[in-house]
C-alpha cells in the first residue's frame, strides 16, 4: 500500500523482466527494487518506535 493508494501485485510483477525466480528471497528484492520506497516505508524506520 502507497501513502496515496494501493497498486495490485500483478500490476507490480508485470513491470518486472524475470519471469522465473530461484526463490521467495529473489522475489521479494525484486519488488522491492522496482516500488518507491512509499509502498516499503523509509529504510530504517520502525512504526513502533519513537
């Protein structure tokens, strides 16, 4: 979920070249690499901290 919306998962992977991954692992950092850092939160931060 993005702080202004949402974006359907097939909608993400469509955007990704790979159509086979090795594992759970490599598809996690694919989607990851490929969402603005809105939809995975600032690096380092926690909602429970603070």
């Amino acid at each position: 979920m993005y702080a202004d919306g949402t974006e359907p998962l097939a909608a993400v992977l469509d955007r990704i070249d790979d159509e086979q991954f090795e594992s759970p692992d490599e598809v996690q950092s694919s989607i990851y690499n490929i969402i603005p850092v809105e939809g995975v939160g600032e690096p380092g931060q926690s909602e429970g901290e603070g």
